[in-house]
C-alpha cells in the first residue's frame, strides 16, 4: 500500500494499479498590509494558511480498476465536504484532516455503453482544521 485518503487506498500489486503522480503541497502565511501616509506599508504576520494538495491519478482499466467509478468515488467527496486525513506510506501527511476541494475529470477512451475504460482525475485537497483554540491571556 502507497497510502490512502479515507477508504481510498492507494495500491500497487499484481492485480490493481491506483496511484498518484505530480503530488504537489503548498503552504504559505497570512499577511496583513497596513497603509502609512507617505510611507511603504507595513505588513503584519496574522499566522499560517491553510496547506493545499495536488495530484493527478491516471486510470487504465487494463491495471483492475473501473475508471468511472474511481472518478465517481472522489467526486461524492468533494459534493459532500468529507474531511479525511491523508496517508503516505504509514505517516499522516500534517496534523489536521484534508477535505477535497476540486475534482476534474478526463475521460479518454469511453467504450460501449458509456464504459470508462482509461482517463485521469485531477484531486485538489484543503487542509481542514475543526476547531479553533483560544489563547487566553
């Protein structure tokens, strides 16, 4: 096992290829700009922003999946707002769960009957945290 996010997991083996490629994380920090009269602005440290994930999977039904139905499965997540943490080898990937953002589809071969037979789905995730902790001083 690769990983997984949720129940999807992400697996090589004799009978079914599901992975990722072109996994990208980004992070970056919040930052106010407070305007001085006849001055530069002065910016303000307010914390760190939400972590975001990217990453394409490339789906072969000739590698044990039905692509329509991986496509499918990520797609409910996004409409429903799941919040899943996300796994790599045996580490979870930062402290907080992710919830899936955007989901872009690519069929490329559709066989009779509308079967998906190979295509590509491009996953957005979103750092999720549930609660805020107050400081008090």
């Amino acid at each position: 096992m690769i990983g997984n996010y949720g129940d999807i997991v992400f697996e090589t083996n004799d009978r079914r290829i599901l992975t990722f490629n072109d996994f990208t994380r980004s992070s970056g920090g919040r930052w106010a700009k407070h305007d001085i009269v006849m001055k530069k602005p002065v910016l303000e440290f307010l914390g760190p922003d939400l972590d975001r994930i990217t990453f394409t999977i490339t789906l072969n039904g000739k590698h044990g999946v039905r692509p329509r139905h991986e496509m499918e499965r990520w797609l409910i997540k996004e409409r429903e707002g799941t919040a899943d943490f996300l796994f790599i080898g045996n580490n979870a990937l930062g402290v907080n769960r992710w919830v899936v953002k955007s989901v872009s589809q690519v069929w490329e071969t559709v066989l009779n009957r509308g079967e998906v037979y190979s295509g590509k789905v491009d996953i957005e995730l979103e750092e999720y945290v549930s609660m805020v902790k107050m400081v008090r001083k």
